[in-house]
C-alpha cells in the first residue's frame, strides 16, 4: 500500500507591526481572616434570625411588631454575607 504524504505545516510568525506590551498585574494576597468572619457572621446571623421569627416570634414582642420585616431582614443579612463571598481570595 503506498504511503500518503505528509503536510508540514510553516510555523506561524506574527506580523512585523504587531507588539502587544502586557502591564504586570499586581496579585493580591489572601484576604483578611476578619472579613471571613464578618461574611460568615453575617450568614449564620441571617439564618438564626429567621429561625428565631418562626420559633418564638410570639415572645418577643418587638419581633412580632416588625411582621414581614422580618424576613427582608433575614435573607438581606444572608444576601449580603453571600456577596461578601464573591471578594474572597
């Protein structure tokens, strides 16, 4: 059987004109142990919040005035903890 060619193919050179300068990009280190725990206090505060209003929003009075508020203010802390998350290195 006869053997097929093969195809070299010229290694690609970029144009003469074509120069691309690349700044250094400054890594940052790891984040703060603090704000780790301020982001998780933030979640775990949120979750107790809401658990708090479902088993004894009955006995507190103050709660039981913020009605639906609290919810808003339940899930905004946990929100809130979860975008602090996205900063984290």
């Amino acid at each position: 059987m006869p053997k097929s060619k093969v195809r070299k193919k010229a290694v690609y050179t970029p144009p003469p004109g074509d120069k691309r300068t690349t700044t250094p990009v400054k890594v940052k280190g790891p984040t703060n142990p603090i704000y780790v725990a301020v982001f998780l206090g933030l979640m775990v505060l949120g979750l107790v919040w809401l658990v708090v209003n479902y088993l004894a929003v009955d006995y507190i009075p103050w709660m039981a005035a913020l009605g639906p508020f609290n919810f808003l203010i339940g899930f905004s802390l946990i929100v809130i903890g979860l975008l602090m998350t996205m900063r984290w290195r």
